[in-house]
C-alpha cells in the first residue's frame, strides 16, 4: 500500500501567505516528501473559494513534476463536466510526459453550482457527463487522440464518485475508485461485473483525515480554527443554489464530535503508533492500493505540516507491510 499526500492550496484571509511564496512551499513540500521516502502527490480542483482552493490540478503537478524523479502523481479530482476531454487529456498527456509516465487521473462529477454555472455546464447530468468523460478522455489518451502521447498506455484513470451508485459506475467503466468505503465494494464488484470486468481486478485508493503529530491533543487544538475553515467552506459551497443555509461548525462543535463519533467527522490527529493502527482499520477489507493525507489544512502552521510529513515517512514502511497483510 503506497502513502501519500494531497493539497488543495488554501490560502485564507484569516492566516494569508504571498501566493508565490506558498505555492513555491508546496513544491518544496513535495520535493521533501520524495525524499522522506513516500510515494505519491495528489492535488484537487475547485473554482472561485475565497480562500484560493486550487482551480487548475495539471499546472501544479507539472511543475512537481519537474522537481521531483520518483513519487508517483495523481488528481483527485478533475471536475470532469467543466472541462471539455480533448483538453484534459492534452493537459494529463503533457504532465505524464514531464513526470516520465508518474501520473493517474481521477475524474469525478463535482457538486457546487457556481462552478457549474460559470462554464454554462449542467449540474443535474453531471454524472451521466462524467461517465461520458472518462469514456473520452481514455480514448483519446489510450489510442492517437491526442499530441504528444501520453508515456503510459493504458492510461491509469480513476472514478472519483462517492455512494453505491458511484461505485457501480466506476465498475461498469472499469475503472479504480477513489474512495476506501468498505460499503462500497460490493456495488463497485457488482458494477465491474456488470461492465464485464473481473471483480477481483478492483482497485481503491483514496483520502484520509489523519494528521500525525506528537503531541495530539495540542496539535489538535491549535487545528480547531483551521479545520472549522476547511469544513465550513465546504458546506457553504454545496449549499450554492438550495435554499438551505448552512450551521457553522465551531470548534466546540468538534470536540463534540471527536468524542463522540457519528456526530461531525472531524480530522483525526494522532501519535504515529495509533495512526498506524487507525489507517490500518480504515483500509482492512477493501483492495487499498494507495492512501493519501492531507499537507496542510487550510494554512494550517508550518510546524504542524512538517512535523506530521516527517512522522507520516517514519510509519510508511509499517503501513506498506498492514496494506500487504
């Protein structure tokens, strides 16, 4: 089971960092995390946050790719009905050229009618456009679609569709799904079988809100406001369009739920023995080829973010052998 991590680029008004400056720290984030010996960096897209969420996936990945050799690549995910396919696989196409053959694409159906709205695409057929997107886009990228061609081929395309009937699609399209639910599986078998697949090629791989610190309970308390930003912007944008206004999440809020789970999911912040032991229950029963954590969250401190990368390397060689068992 490979490790990894995954940035959005937050930048919010409340901790705010010189643009060139943060992004230029999250290269060298990713270029350290190499390093440090773990496999893999993912970044996402979303369109007018005001904290600055990335827009553009493939741009931040070439230019991680240019400073790095080994770690593997991957969004998670392209909005796929903002985009037409011959431009993401052009752009996917040049970015696995730059890594030498590093990347996977994960598309998905997105949720926030602004964005959706701003491109003239439609919300309610999103998913049946996704589906027709990875459709395009692996043809383009598999056969002479597109100039230059990809290095690899096949190429590696990911379903990043959450619920059952998400999981049926990504198994009807053959593809792997971003996402470790367990309760996913069975309609992802279902839909592989469907499509003519073999069940037993399924592949899952995806986020998880763990931060690793050594001091937990600190650590914890000085992310409060950060994981408050993250979550409330969040709602605010799917709430885009409805009629349903929102509740804050405050901190209390939070320490609510952490101790009473089922409440709010808040991000778990963990001493690297028990986080060994927590990814390693997130991920049994399910094919997990991959896991990937958070950098940072929302600006978090820059302690915080370097001290959880270093100890997310120092446990990868146990979660490579629990993802193994």
């Amino acid at each position: 089971m490979r490790i990894g991590i995954y940035f959005d680029m937050r930048n919010p008004a409340e901790w705010p960092r010189p643009p060139a400056a943060l992004y230029s720290d999250a290269i060298d984030l990713a270029v350290e995390a190499e390093r440090l010996g773990l496999d893999s960096v993912w970044v996402s897209e979303h369109h007018f946050f005001a904290d600055g969420y990335l827009p553009q996936p493939f741009p931040l990945l070439a230019a991680i790719a240019a400073r790095t050799t080994r770690v593997l690549l991957g969004t998670a995910i392209v909005i796929a009905p903002l985009h037409h396919p011959v431009h993401i696989a052009e752009q996917a196409a040049v970015v696995d050229i730059i890594s030498n053959g590093r990347l996977r694409v994960g598309l998905g159906a997105g949720y926030v009618r602004g964005e959706f709205d701003a491109v003239g695409a439609d919300l309610g057929t999103r998913y049946g456009t996704t589906d027709q997107r990875i459709r395009d886009v692996r043809a383009l990228l598999d056969g002479d679609g597109v100039t230059p061609r990809p290095i690899q081929r096949p190429f590696p395309l990911w379903a990043g569709y959450q619920g059952p009937q998400g999981a049926r699609r990504a198994g009807r399209l053959g593809c792997g799904l971003l996402s470790l639910n367990a309760e996913l599986l069975a309609p992802y078998h279902e839909g592989l079988a469907e499509g003519g697949h073999d069940p037993s090629s399924a592949r899952m791989m995806g986020l998880l809100g763990v931060i690793v610190a050594d001091d937990p309970e600190s650590t914890f308390e000085r992310l409060l406001p950060y994981i408050c930003h993250q979550l409330n912007t969040y709602r605010a944008a799917a709430a885009q369009g409805t009629a349903r206004t929102p509740s804050l999440i405050t901190p209390e809020k939070l320490r609510e739920g952490r101790s009473k789970p089922g409440v709010i999911p808040p991000i778990e912040v963990l001493d690297a023995d028990d986080a060994v032991t927590r990814l390693g229950q997130l991920t049994t029963g399910v094919p997990a080829e991959e896991i990937y954590l958070w950098a940072s969250i929302a600006g978090m401190p820059d302690d915080i973010v370097q001290r959880h990368i270093e100890l997310l390397a120092a446990i990868r060689p146990q979660l490579a052998l629990a993802g193994r068992a």
